[in-house]
C-alpha cells in the first residue's frame, strides 16, 4: 500500500521526485539481495515457535530451501535471494525509504508513513521474522539508499 500511495504522490509532484524514490527502492532490492548472500541467517527459524500457524508452515518451507541450497550449493531456479534471509530487514528498508521520501509531503502522509514504520519495526520481531541486529542494518540501508538517491536526482 505505501509503495502505491507514495508511487502516486510523487507522480503526481514531479518526475525528478518519483525517479528518486524508485531509485531508492531499486537500490534496497539490489543491495538487500546481495546482503542476503552474505549474512544469511536461521535463527529465528530455527528457535522461535511463532503462534501464528501460518507463519510457522511459511518458515518451515523457507528453512527447507535453506538447508537444501547449503547441502547441495544448487540454487533453484528463480532465486536471487537464498529462501531464508532476514539480515538486513528489507520490510525496514522500504518502510524507511517511503518515510524519507514523504518529508516532502504535507503532515497527513507524513503522519501515515511514520505509523506504518513503526508497526514494520514492531511486527517484524513480533512475527519472528527478524534478529534485533537486522532492523538497524535495514533502517541504515534504507538510510543510504534514500539519501544516495536524493543527491543524485538533487535538483539544480
């Protein structure tokens, strides 16, 4: 929902202003997949009996894929990302992307992007799909990827 309300924001705010957003977003993608190769992580996986059955199924599917790639060092088709990945939180990342990119907007959107960062920041130890130490390294790569991009669509 916050990628499509903010995508329409800055669309309608100007070109320069949406590029940098999804140039942001890109950069999370691409960083946070690659950052997945080198610190996967199974923990939370592995420890944390979550009282949602749907989750649990969900990360008994994902450990599996985990555990197969390292076995076997195949990686199945369609996989950028190996199945089980929390380091960093990408849910932080975007959440902290659309956040920067709304402080151009009025107080209302501000207001609603705040509020959808904090329940990402909740809900994503809450649910067990994150260590602690993988929310600041999301928040920091979304950090980066924001400002890296704004300077380079800066206006002249």
């Amino acid at each position: 929902m916050n990628f499509f309300i903010i995508n329409l924001v800055m669309a309608y705010k100007g070109f320069g202003s949406l590029r940098s957003l999804n140039f942001s977003v890109a950069l999370v993608l691409l960083l946070g997949g690659v950052l997945y190769w080198v610190f996967p992580a199974s923990g939370p996986f592995v420890f944390f009996n979550n009282p949602y059955v749907e989750v649990n199924q969900l990360q008994s599917v994902m450990f599996g894929y985990y555990k197969e790639i390292n076995s076997t060092g195949i990686i199945p088709d369609g996989f950028f990302v190996s199945g089980l990945a929390a380091m960093p939180s990408l849910h932080l990342a975007h959440a902290t992307v659309f956040l920067i990119h709304s402080m151009s907007l009025n107080v209302y959107f501000k207001i609603l992007f705040l509020l959808s960062w904090v329940v990402f920041f909740i809900d994503s130890m809450a649910l067990g799909w994150h260590y602690f130490i993988d929310i600041p390294v999301g928040v920091l790569l979304g950090l980066l990827a924001s400002r890296f991009s704004q300077y380079q669509f800066r206006q002249v």
